[in-house]
C-alpha cells in the first residue's frame, strides 16, 4: 500500500511512525508543553531524528470534554506552526489534525502533506469536497458527537460490525468525489468505553476487509493508564505493549507521543513476520 504525499509515495507495507506535535494548552498528556518556538522546533527534529515518517499538528484539544476553539483560534495557532517548521525543516510530511475543512485548506496551502480528521467528515460537510479538490491522503477516524459528546455515544448494537460499515460508508462517500489515498483510524477512545477499546484492538485484523492502511493511536491513553493504576506520564510501557499488538494485526501507522520506542516495536514486529 502507498500513498501520495507531495509527489513522494510512502510505502506503507512496511510500519510508519507519526509524531504527534500538541500546540493545545489543554491536550491530556503534552497541553502547554510546547508553546514557543524553539520548544516546538526541538520536539520535531528529534522526532525526525528518531524516525517519524510523518508529524501530526493539532490546534484544537480531542480528548473527552475538550473546551471549544473557534475555527479563528485553530487557525491562529496552527498557521504560523506549519510555516515555522517547513521552513526549518522543509522535507517534513506534515499531518494536519482538524475537522474544518477552512483549516485544512489553509494548511495544505502553506505546505502541509495530509489531513487527520477525527469525524471523517462528519462535523463539517465541505470538507470531503475539500480534500478532493486538494488532491491529498485523507485519515478518516471513527467517532460518534463531539469531543464534547462522544463519551454519551457509546450504545452499539455489534461494535466491530458498527464501525466497520461506518467506514464502508465514509470511504464511499470519499471514493465518489475521487479521493484516493484513504487510511482509517478505529478511534480508540472517541465513543467507546474501556472495554469496547480492548475488544476493538483483540479484533482489529478483521478491518483488513476494507483494504485501506490502518492507523492506530493509543499511545499514553486512558485505555492504558487506567487499566495500570497509573498516569498518562507513566504510560509508555503500556503503549509499547499496545503498540506491539496492533502491528502484529495490521497497523500501517503508528500515531505516537514516543517515536524511538515505537520505532523500536516495529524494527522486533517485523522480524516476526519474517
């Protein structure tokens, strides 16, 4: 499987890394951390350094009950991020963590590779149109409401079989406006309790069937933390272990906190397959 980012195919049948960069005050494990510019140039290059295929920029926090930010607020955080870093480092694939499609637009423009948008489309009904017309890969991610309503939207009559067809659903409606690089994201942790995470990652290799690159983001995550009687902060053994499991049933990409570790998963994973 490839995908087309700015004219260079990345090859996703071997593991990628995706660096998460938070430019949130709010985000549940890194908010505020990276606030001035040589902190965020420093936390890129060494995710680059240490082997992150792509860097994923979010201005607006996702996590359960997250406050609102305007499109304005998102914009005037996440603009002059995605100038600052392509100017430093002007060969990094950048992933732009948004909904709006006003957001993405404007970022692709000023050099971004991709779009990572939780609600596949659903929370802003131009931006399917959007990625058409920009001609770039497309992570769809599952997810019931807002990040402000998800936690209340976690009845399923089959969960698997649910979110399974709202992708078959998603990627139709991408597919007939000419989108062609499409990669799914199962959404741990966006409407699903902590059971229902455990049994979509113990089913993840049924999403073969949909012949699209997986990605997968669990890292440091409630999921984890809460199972282990610990914090988000101490949580990067935990998601190595998750880590581990979801590539040895099919992740394509690995959306991370910790890129050396990841790294380090898949380098043993694929000697397994070997």
């Amino acid at each position: 499987m490839t995908i087309n980012c700015k004219g260079q195919l990345i090859n996703l049948s071997s593991p990628k890394v995706m660096g998460i960069l938070n430019i949130t005050p709010d985000s549940f494990y890194d908010g505020g951390k990276h606030k001035d510019e040589k902190s965020i140039l420093h936390h890129v290059e060494h995710m680059l350094n240490e082997g992150a295929t792509f860097i994923d920029v979010g201005a607006y926090s996702s996590r359960p009950n997250a406050d609102h930010v305007s499109e304005t607020d998102e914009l005037r955080r996440i603009l002059p991020i995605v100038n600052l870093i392509l100017k430093a480092f002007p060969s990094t694939l950048l992933s732009i963590d948004t909904f709006r499609s006003h957001v993405a637009k404007q970022c692709i423009e000023a050099g971004a590779a991709l779009i990572n948008d939780i609600s596949a489309g659903q929370l802003d009904d131009t931006m399917l149109k959007t990625i058409a017309d920009l001609h770039v890969p497309y992570i769809m991610m599952h997810m019931r409401g807002t990040p402000q309503t998800m936690q209340q939207q976690t009845n399923y009559d089959n969960l698997v079989k649910d979110v399974l067809f709202y992708f078959s659903e998603r990627i139709a409606a991408a597919k007939a406006l000419g989108i062609i690089d499409v990669i799914i994201d199962p959404g741990f942790g966006f409407a699903k309790t902590l059971e229902q995470n455990y049994e979509l990652l113990s089913k993840l290799e049924l999403f073969k069937i949909i012949e699209k690159p997986l990605l997968v983001g669990v890292s440091r995550k409630s999921m984890i933390y809460k199972i282990l009687e610990t914090s988000a902060n101490k949580a990067l053994n935990g998601t190595s272990v998750l880590n581990t499991v979801a590539l040895q049933k099919g992740a394509s990409i690995l959306r991370v906190h910790d890129v050396k570790e990841a790294i380090e998963c898949i380098k043993l994973t694929e000697l397994l397959s070997c």
